[in-house]
C-alpha cells in the first residue's frame, strides 16, 4: 500500500518523496489513517520500525486545521523519555513541517542544560517534544500553558516508565484538558503500560506489529579477544581481508559511531553512519545505499538496531558489546534472515570477557573465542 491511500496531503505525499521514503511501514499504514481520523491510538512495534514519522505525518496535517486560530498556546505536546530523542522527534517534525503552508514551530525542552534558552523559545510554539521533568519546570515558572493541547504523544512510552517518570507523568496527565487526542506508543506492552492506556484512551485504535523470531541457527557467531586501542585496525583488517561488500557494524554511542567511521574512510573503506543525530533524510539515503549495495560498511547504534531489515545480509559486526544480552541478539539478529546464513563477529576486550559469558549463557549459545592479539 502507498502513502497515498493513507489520506495525507500532497505536500507531505511530496515531502515523503523528497526524503526518500517509499513504501509506508506496517506501524504507518495503521496509525496514519486513524491519527488522522483523531482517534486515540496504542501502537506496539519494534524499536526503529517508523513510529515517529506514523504520527509526526498525520498530526501536522490535523495541525493545519488548526493553526491559523490566534492561540498562543502549545497544540500538540510529545512526551519521550531522553533528551536524544526528543531531539530526533523535533528534526522529524522540522523536516515534514517545511512542506506545509501554515509554518508550525517545533520546540524540544529537555533537562542538563539552561532553562532561560527554552523559556525565551516557547513564544509562538505550536508542538513541544518535551522529557517530563523540564516540562513540569517550565509550567510550575508559569512559562507555558497546557490548557490548549489537542493532541498528546507519549513516544517509547515503555522506556519512559520504566526509567521512573511515572509520577512526573500522571502531574502532566493532570494538567491537560480532557477532551484531546492521545497517542501512546512503545516497543512493549508491560503492566505499567496497561495501567496507563486505561486511564489515558478512550476506546483506542490498538495496533501491535508482531516482532520477528531470531533464529540463531543460520547465524554463525565468532568472537575476537582484542584490546580497546587494537579495535579499529582490526576492524579494517577484517573488513580488507575477508573482503567484506556488506558489512553492518555496530557500537553503543553516537560518538564512537563517528570515529569508525571516520578511521574507515581514511582508510579508504567506505562507510557512513546512522544514529539519533542524523536527519531521517540522511538515515534513510543511507541505508537504502547500503541495501543495495553501492555503501560498503554502515556503522550503527542500538537506537537503529531494530530498524535494519535486511534479508540477505552476510556480515555484523559487534564493535563493542552492548549492555544486555537482548541487544545483542537483536544486533546479530541483523543477519542470518530469509534461511540466508549469516556471520556475526564481535571484538571483545579483556574487560568484557565477563559481560560476553553472561550473554552467551542468556543466549544457550557457546561463540568461539579467538585471541586476536597475533592476527594484527
């Protein structure tokens, strides 16, 4: 199905275009059309799967019912757990909004930096992508008013309770108006979550796009004993000599993603990154690059691991291990799709011998151990 039968205007049928996006996920067909219908909404779908463009797309549609009445309050407020991706939200809705005939202000407040900047900035802001804790600062200085809000997001609604915003959550529930559109959104359904969708929406769209099984069995897992100084060249050195064409690489921060990539196109590897800092533009020309093979190495976060659906891919790469064993088969679960063996690598430093056997064990999987320190 296109967007095009999903209801959306032409300028952001075009906007959509512009960027790169083809064919709307299953998380987008679902959700566009009810948003748009002002329907409250629970959506269940995987980390990366195009939640946000599901309801960044028809809320600034319905926003431009709206916009042209004089209000200088805050339309639609959008709840998310970190200041990183209130960032992300904010660019997405930047990026649609350019589009459209009526300018809509897009703001992001967040925590561990000055209030002043973000109070100044609230004049005339039509979506607030907000953490719960700035937000309640902002309203208890009388710095914005919640008593407009038409529509209300909570995004990786999951993540947010489950990090302890649960309280600060139910102050801001308290102050909206009750006549609004909610929006709820997560990677899982947990009690906390259950208690929250049955105070929050009223008769709901639910939407759940089952997760796919990794089968660890196609997937043939080795692991390097290399120290943290020795990581890169050894990665170009796998890279060069096993002359990988399709290589998926991943590592835990947005930094440490840049300087791979970095290293690897010194040294003639060609590579590109794709994390929360990047435009969706920029994420969604990098990957198609990489599907159909014209990027050699694309070096990832775990923000992006759930997104990456490809289904012949030959090589991940673990730069670093992530924190939890589940991460880290997502990660690996990258490959070895479509009955299509797949190999999986990680680099691990001494120091994270302990941490690859709690994963191994979690995984009731043994991965070869090779010391790395004679290869390179």
């Amino acid at each position: 199905m296109p967007f095009s039968s999903l209801g959306l205007s032409p300028a952001l049928l075009k906007a959509l275009t512009d960027q790169n996006f083809t064919l709307p996920t299953p998380i987008q067909e679902a959700a566009i059309p009810a948003i748009l219908n002002k329907q409250d909404v629970l959506g269940i779908a995987k980390t990366g799967s195009g939640k946000t463009a599901a309801y960044v797309l028809p809320v600034l549609m319905n926003l431009q019912q709206s916009i042209g009445v004089k209000n200088r309050h805050v339309n639609v407020l959008v709840l998310t757990p970190t200041r990183e991706l209130a960032e992300q939200v904010k660019e997405v809705f930047k990026t649609f909004s350019k589009a459209l005939t009526q300018p809509v202000k897009t703001l992001a407040v967040y925590g561990g930096v000055s209030i002043n900047p973000q109070m100044m900035a609230l004049q005339g802001v039509h979506v607030l992508v907000a953490t719960p804790g700035r937000l309640l600062e902002l309203v208890d200085s009388n710095s914005v008013s919640l008593a407009s809000i038409q529509t209300l997001v909570l995004d990786e609604a999951d993540k947010m309770l489950n990090l302890g915003f649960k309280e600060e959550v139910n102050k801001i529930l308290a102050l909206l108006p009750k006549q609004r559109q909610n929006i709820l959104l997560s990677a899982t359904l947990s009690n906390d979550l259950e208690h929250i969708h049955q105070i929050l929406l009223h008769e709901p769209v639910v939407i759940k796009i089952a997760e796919e099984e990794v089968s660890l069995d196609l997937i043939n897992q080795v692991a390097y004993i290399v120290s943290p100084e020795k990581k890169g060249p050894f990665l170009r050195y796998l890279i060069n000599h096993h002359d990988m064409k399709q290589v998926l690489v991943f590592a835990s921060s947005v930094q440490l993603v840049d300087a791979i990539v970095n290293k690897l196109r010194k040294n003639n590897i060609e590579a590109r990154a794709i994390h929360s800092k990047k435009s969706q533009g920029s994420r969604t020309e990098s990957l198609t690059h990489f599907k159909s093979g014209k990027l050699r190495v694309l070096v990832a976060t775990d923000l992006m691991a759930r997104g990456i659906d490809i289904n012949f891919l030959p090589f991940v790469i673990n730069y670093e291990l992530p924190r939890s064993p589940k991460d880290y088969i997502h990660r690996i679960g990258r490959t070895g799709r479509a009955e299509s063996a797949g190999e999986a690598i990680s680099l691990v430093s001494n120091d994270e011998l302990h941490h690859f056997e709690v994963i191994q064990k979690k995984m009731g999987k043994q991965v070869k151990l090779i010391d790395g320190a004679g290869i390179v």
